[in-house]
C-alpha cells in the first residue's frame, strides 16, 4: 500500500469531562455535578478549587445533557420595551446579578412597541430559546391595549405592571413615593403643589400622579393641571417653561429625576431662584441629583430590589410555591437644597 494509505488519521482531542475536572481538583464527581448545577451547598474554597480545574481542563458543561436530567434549562427570558429610563436600567441589572447568583442565565428579547404582533413575537423567540420563565418590564397599559396573551406553558412575573394582573408582579411604592414629595413641599408651608407627570400610559406615572392628587384632595388644597412629560430631560424643560410663565407656583413635583432636571435649567433660565423662588423635587433618585446646582430633593427608589425580588418571584412559580404576593418595595424622601419654605409676601 502508499504511504498515503497507510497514514494515520489525526485523533480528535477527547473534550474533558466531569470525572476528569474531579480528579484535577482533588474532589468528588457529585462535588463537581453540585457546582455545575448550581445545587447543594459547596464551601467557597472547593468552589474555587472546582472553577480553576474547569477552566485549567477547558471543561463546558453540557447545558443540554443537563436540562435532559433536571427538565429545566437555568435560563431567564426577560423581555424589556425600554432601556433608556434609569429604573429600567438598574432593574435589568438586578435581575442579571441574582439570577447569575442562583445559577441562570439571562436572554433578554427588546421589544420596540408594544403593537401585538411586536410582544407576541418576542415571547415565541423566547419559547424556541428554551428558557425556564420569562419576566416582563413592559408597562401593562401597553399590554393591555395590545390585547396580548401571555403564554400559558411558562411561568410570568411581571415589573411595573397593573395590580389586577393573574400573574405575580413587583414593584416599587409609587403611591407612598409620590405622597412622600407632595407632604414634603405641604409641610414646608407652600399652598399647593403642581405636577409634571409621566406619559398617561405609565403606570408608574399613573400612581404618582395619583397618589399626588389624593395627597392634595386630603388636604382640601386647590389641585393645578398637571403637565404631562415624557419622563425625557427635554420634556421637563418644556413643562418648567409653561410652570415659569404661571403665576403663582411655588412648588413642583416631578415624576422622574430626568424631567426635574429639566424643570431646573427652565426656571434659571427664567431667573427664577430655586429654591427660593420654586421648590423642586424629583422622583428616582437619580446618583447624580445630588451634584446638580442646587441638589435635587428625590424620592430614593430600588430598582435593585425589584429586580431580584422579580427573579425570587419567578423561581417560587417555578418550583411550585404557594403563591404570596411580594409587598411593594418602599421608596425613601431624601431632602436637599432644591426645596424650602415658600418666601413671605
């Protein structure tokens, strides 16, 4: 025979196992499955151990193999319609950082609309991506008007969402937020207080906005339009331009960090003095209200809560745990130079 013939073939490199990181990290096959699985309890040491010999040896494990063995793929949809608010941002996050803690994985489907065909599409995509359950931050107005169906196989928690909904949901205290501003600018002595809301298919906008008109009522306070934003920094400075031209407005409540910021550059703009002139107070918390001159009086809200307290929600379905609705998340007033006591006449 030629030498062509009689050569042998390369050997394809055998992929390393589990037994073989085992034996690399000196412990037990059902030590390594405990890792891998995100199950059981592992001393941070062993872990580590385990972790180093996986990534020495080049080991991945077999999702598949194991989503055969456990009927369940460790992995999250989120489906998500805007990343641009700062709540959203820091929402998505937690959720990454928790469901990373528990051992899933994330894919994140963005939607552009909320048209029907849109939402619908994004939850095949997630059923074809073999994922455990799906969490939805997209506000329930949107869905609602959509007339979309939520799909039945899989376990849903929604953020953000109507409190009506089947399905669990968390969120923050929008409500207390939003009385929490409008009692502080009462308190310091102004006769009413005006709003720049969000947009009216908010949810988050709807309870501020709410929430800041039953505070007044309560009170037996004249109750001003409220001037509808779009939670933008541009929107904000549109609404401090008409609230400038008003007379008599002492006190503004925003419904978001973003649109008091531009409520600020309106009134300085129209040489009015705040807070001398026109309290201001926002509603995120954004970090950097307080580096705004002057600092911005907010409402501290946790998206970081309400992102793992919607995985935590998510997981309880998903093992079949008596449902208990997880309380809203409060929010705290952190008071700064933007607010103080209406000037004497």
């Amino acid at each position: 025979m030629s030498e062509q013939g009689t050569a042998e073939s390369p050997q394809r490199r055998r992929e390393p196992s589990m037994e073989d990181v085992a034996r690399e990290a000196g412990v037990s096959g059902q030590t390594v499955s405990r890792v891998v699985n995100a199950r059981g309890y592992v001393g941070a040491a062993t872990r580590e151990r385990v972790e180093t010999a996986m990534q020495r040896l080049g080991y991945r494990p077999n999702s598949a193999a194991r989503a055969l063995r456990s009927g369940r793929f460790r992995t999250i949809g989120v489906v998500m319609f805007s990343f641009s608010s700062y709540g959203n941002q820091r929402t998505l996050d937690a959720i990454a950082v928790r469901a990373a803690e528990l051992g899933y994985a994330l894919t994140l489907i963005p939607v552009a609309s909320s048209a029907r065909e849109t939402v619908a599409g994004a939850f095949r995509r997630l059923e074809e991506h073999a994922v455990d359950g799906i969490i939805i931050v997209i506000e329930a107005h949107q869905l609602d008007e959509a007339d979309i169906e939520i799909p039945d196989a899989l376990p849903v928690v929604f953020v953000d969402s109507n409190r009506s909904t089947e399905h669990p949901f968390v969120d923050t205290d929008q409500a207390q937020g939003a009385r929490l501003a409008t009692e502080h600018l009462l308190d310091l002595g102004h006769a009413t207080a005006w709003h720049v809301a969000g947009p009216a298919k908010s949810y988050s906008a709807e309870r501020r906005r709410e929430a800041w008109q039953a505070t007044l009522e309560s009170r037996g306070l004249e109750i001003p339009e409220a001037i509808e934003g779009d939670w933008s920094a541009a929107s904000g400075y549109e609404a401090g331009r008409r609230l400038a031209s008003i007379e008599g407005v002492t006190a503004v409540f925003a419904a978001n960090d973003q649109m008091a910021i531009g409520v600020l550059r309106a009134f300085r703009e129209a040489g009015l003095d705040v807070p001398g002139d026109v309290s201001v107070v926002g509603f995120d918390g954004l970090p950097d209200a307080a580096q705004l001159w002057p600092p911005l009086t907010t409402v501290q809200q946790h998206p970081e809560r309400v992102g793992a307290l919607a995985v935590d929600a998510l997981l309880a379905e998903l093992e079949g745990e008596e449902r208990v609705q997880t309380p809203l998340v409060g929010t705290e007033l952190v008071v700064r130079a933007s607010t103080a006591a209406p000037r004497s006449s």
